[in-house]
C-alpha cells in the first residue's frame, strides 16, 4: 500500500507485485497491478480525509489491511503537516502488524521523474513550495534498469535562481512548479515540459519495490517554521 499526502493532490492506492530478487537482473523492472486506487483534490486536512480513503478502498478489495506486505510513503518535500500524516500512518500499520512488514519512503521529486516514464535524458522535476520558492532536482534513468540516478539534489530556491543555476543542455521538466514557471522554462528552447497527472501514490508503490527507496521519514529540504522561528529568536536581531 501507497500514499501520498504531500500536497493537495492526495492518493492511496493499493498494488499487488513483488520486489526484484537478487536473482533477477537489475534491468527487470517491478510488474505491478493496482488492485484500488482513491484520489482526491481538496485542500482538507489528511488528518480527516486519509483514513477514511483507506477505509473506503479496502471496503472494495477481497483483503484485509493485515495482508498488506509493504507500506510505502511519499516522504517529501512538500506540505509538512501533510507529510507527517502520511508517514506516521505507514509506521503505526507497521507497528501494528509487525510480523516481517517493511516501510519505505519515496521522495516526491523522485516519483515525478520516475513517472515521466522516460529514460536517459535529463528529468527536472519542479514542484511549487509556496512563498514564491520552487522544490528542484535532476535525474536521470538508465534505459533497462530500475535505477534513478540523481545527478543534483534537492533544493528549495525562488524559479529563476533555480534555472539560472541549471546548465544550458536539453532538460525536461514535470510537476505542478513547471506548470506554474512555463514562461521561464519555455525561454530556453532545449526545455520541454513533461505533460502529466500529478497522482502519485501508483509510482511510489512501484518505487519502493526498486532500490530507490529509503526509510520512512521526511524529506523537508525547506526549514520548518517552529526551525525558522527559533533561529529567529536567537538571533542579535530578533
């Protein structure tokens, strides 16, 4: 089972596969079927609306939440409140059915290139951070393999710092932040836009199965405000 609570886009979804073995080849990509799948747009709390999307998915499927072998998470960045439903809703049905059931965190940059589908070109993905920042990264996926390499990490900076800082080669971009930065992106005519949904929870079952996963815990990259608010206190001009 996947979610993802990173942002308004909201999505759980359950899947049936298996993960690569050792002795299988690193090319062979995991063959998942989404068994259900619940998404849902709405800028209300995860809080409310997370456990009764679970609820109404497993009310639908011929399996109990107990079956369930493998939770994955979108880990970040994105919405802090939202990430910390979504984790600690993984970790407590772990805990609660602890025998041999494994967590795995997804990072949401990850997910988007991953979900382009496209292999070895440079993937941009840009997600809008609020406040006039945008999250930023760069991968690349190798053709017959299950590895997403990442060329840059992840880094919260205003739209134009960000593509100013990226060098001036053919990139293609996804996420809602290339769709609300088009104008600055479509300056450079080596840059595409990736067009695609924003759902995400399918592709984070499907990554947690590969090696791109990590463990269950936030990718923040933005300092939290109770973070910015501290230093703030402490400092001579506070």
């Amino acid at each position: 089972m996947a979610v993802d609570t990173s942002s308004e886009r909201g999505s759980v979804c359950v899947v049936d596969g298996h993960e690569r073995s050792e002795c299988e080849p690193a090319r062979a990509k995991p063959v998942i079927e989404v068994l259900g799948e619940v998404r849902i747009a709405s800028s209300i709390q995860y809080s409310e609306r997370l456990f009764r999307s679970i609820e109404f998915l497993f009310h639908y499927l011929p399996f109990q939440l107990s079956d369930i072998d493998l939770f994955a998470a979108a880990a970040g960045p994105g919405s802090f409140t939202g990430l910390r439903v979504g984790l600690a809703a993984m970790e407590g049905f772990i805990a609660a059915h602890a025998h041999e059931k494994r967590g795995v965190g997804v990072t949401t940059l990850q997910a988007l290139a991953w979900k382009t589908g496209l292999c070895d070109v440079l993937i941009a993905p840009m997600i809008d951070a609020r406040r006039g920042d945008i999250y930023g990264a760069l991968y690349r996926r190798t053709r017959n393999s299950d590895a997403l390499v990442e060329v840059a990490p992840p880094v919260v900076l205003k739209p134009a710092e960000w593509l100013n800082s990226l060098a001036q080669v053919p990139l293609v971009f996804c996420g809602d932040g290339s769709n609300r930065y088009r104008s600055l992106i479509e300056e450079q005519p080596d840059w595409t836009i990736h067009p695609m949904d924003l759902y995400l929870a399918s592709t984070i079952a499907e990554l947690a199965m590969t090696s791109n996963g990590g463990p269950l815990a936030p990718v923040y990259v933005r300092k939290t405000d109770a973070e910015i608010a501290r230093e703030s206190i402490g400092s001579p001009s506070s």
